[in-house]
C-alpha cells in the first residue's frame, strides 16, 4: 500500500492535504477526542461554544491558556517536515488545516488555509477588533468593553467563508488527497475528501485508526504521521 502511495503522488501534479489533531500528537499537543483531550473533566465540545464562553468566559479563557501553554512548547515533528518537503514538489499544494496550532507555518509550509482560525489571534466577542492571541490571567477586555475570545472557529459557528470556499475548489481539483490525523466526524471539514473523490481525486488516510472516513477513502496507511509520512515522502 505504501507503494501504491508513493507511485500515485509521484505521478500526480496537483495534490491537497487536510490535516487534523493527529498530526501534531507526536509534538506532543492533546487530540480532542482521545482520553489525553479531556481538561478537568470538561470535554472540548462542551468548551469550544459560544454558549459555554457566554456562562462562564473565565473558564474557557484558561481551557485555551492551557492550550496555549502546550502549544507554545511544542515543536513542528518530522510528519509537519514531510509535508514541507512535499510541497516543493507540486506546481499545485494546498494544505487544508483543522488545526489552530500554527504548526505547519512554524514548520515552513506556505499554501496553508486554516479551516477552524488560529489560538494566536483573539478578536473581541462583542465588536469583533483584532487583538494577539495572548496568555493572560483574566479574561482580557477589548475598549468596547466585550470579552475578547480566542481567534477559533467554535460548536455551531460559520467556517471563515472564503478559507471554506479555496479549501472546497482546490479539494475539487486534487488528484492526490491526503487525509492525515482527523476523525473525519466535524463538519464541513469532514466532506472535503468526499468532494474530492467526487471529483476524481485519489484519496488515501494516514491514521493509526479506523474513522468515520475509512469507508470512503481508496486507502488507508495505519500508523501515527511520524511513522509514516517521512517513509512516503523519502526518496522523492
Ligand atoms: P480528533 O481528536 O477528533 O481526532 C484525532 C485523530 O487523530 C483520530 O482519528 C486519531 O486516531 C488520530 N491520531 C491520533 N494520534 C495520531 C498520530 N500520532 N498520527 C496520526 N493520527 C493520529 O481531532 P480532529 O479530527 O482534528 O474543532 O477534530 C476536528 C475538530 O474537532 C477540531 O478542529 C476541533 C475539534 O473540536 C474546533 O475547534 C472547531
């Protein structure tokens, strides 16, 4: 299967990515929906809502400092480097990202569309200015007086529409996808390999596990990204 992998990338010329908390496991950032996900009990869907920062904004707040204190220690991993490596190679990349870490910019990635926005930018709740996604105690307040949030996408709000709307006509043109480290269950991140295949696209999943995309896909590599991404990326 590896082969079958490593033949359709070297023959094709367009190729996306869409990656998701898998990828960044081994730089040892928490996935959402594995046991190591959980924060004092709390499960992220019942934190990453509007409703949740409206109740209690301070318990939210320190959720993504602790987020944020993860993510500002951990490193790109071998598998965010393949996926550097692979982009030189195509006249046509884009990596379709989940993720809020910034892991693939840091690793030096450049056609990057964030789907789910980015822990280091914040923007008021209530008026909407930009401020930098910063670790502070409090919640910080903008002039306005609102609450200021952290620059990610929660629970039952719109995908920044124009990301959403590259990420579904580059997903259409690929002829490659690679679907690496996400459950596949959130949507409309999870339909982009769907869209893709529609189209005529090869799709393969690099995951250690079955996921609601198994189905679907013409492959699946089981094994954790570091295992096996740098393996399909050698050699050229
Ligand atoms: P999940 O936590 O749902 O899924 C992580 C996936 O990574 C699982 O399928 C694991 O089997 C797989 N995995 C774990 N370790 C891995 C490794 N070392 N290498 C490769 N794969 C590995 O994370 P996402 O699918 O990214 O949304 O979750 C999607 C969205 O739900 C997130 O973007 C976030 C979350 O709520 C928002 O914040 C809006």
């Amino acid at each position: 299967m590896m082969e079958e992998v490593r033949k359709r990338l070297k023959e094709a010329k367009k190729v996306v990515v869409l990656t998701g908390a898998g990828i960044s496991q081994e730089s040892g950032i928490p996935t959402f929906r594995g046991r190591d996900g959980l924060w004092k009990n709390y499960k992220p869907e019942e934190l990453a809502t509007p409703e949740a920062f409206r109740r209690n904004p301070q318990l939210v707040w320190e959720w993504y400092n602790w987020r944020r204190e993860i993510i500002r220690k951990a490193e790109p991993n071998p598998a965010h480097l393949a996926l550097v490596e692979l982009e030189k190679r195509y006249p046509f990349f884009y990596l379709i990202t989940q993720n809020v870490d910034g892991l693939h910019q840091r690793a030096g990635n450049k056609n990057v569309l964030e789907l789910h926005g980015n822990i280091w930018r914040n923007f008021c709740f209530e008026c909407g200015k930009e401020y930098r996604g910063e670790i502070t105690p409090q919640v910080p307040r903008c002039e306005c007086g609102g609450y200021i949030r952290p620059g990610v996408v929660w629970f039952g709000e719109p995908l920044p529409a124009d990301v959403l709307r590259k990420a579904w006509e580059v997903s259409a043109q690929a002829e490659v996808f690679l679907v690496i480290g996400t459950s596949g269950v959130v949507q409309p991140a999870a339909s982009l390999p769907l869209v893709a295949k529609e189209h005529g696209a090869w799709v393969v999943e690099i995951n250690p596990q079955e996921t609601a995309l198994t189905p679907w896909v013409d492959a699946s590599l089981r094994g954790t990204a570091c295992q096996l991404l740098p393996e399909i990326v050698k050699g050229g």
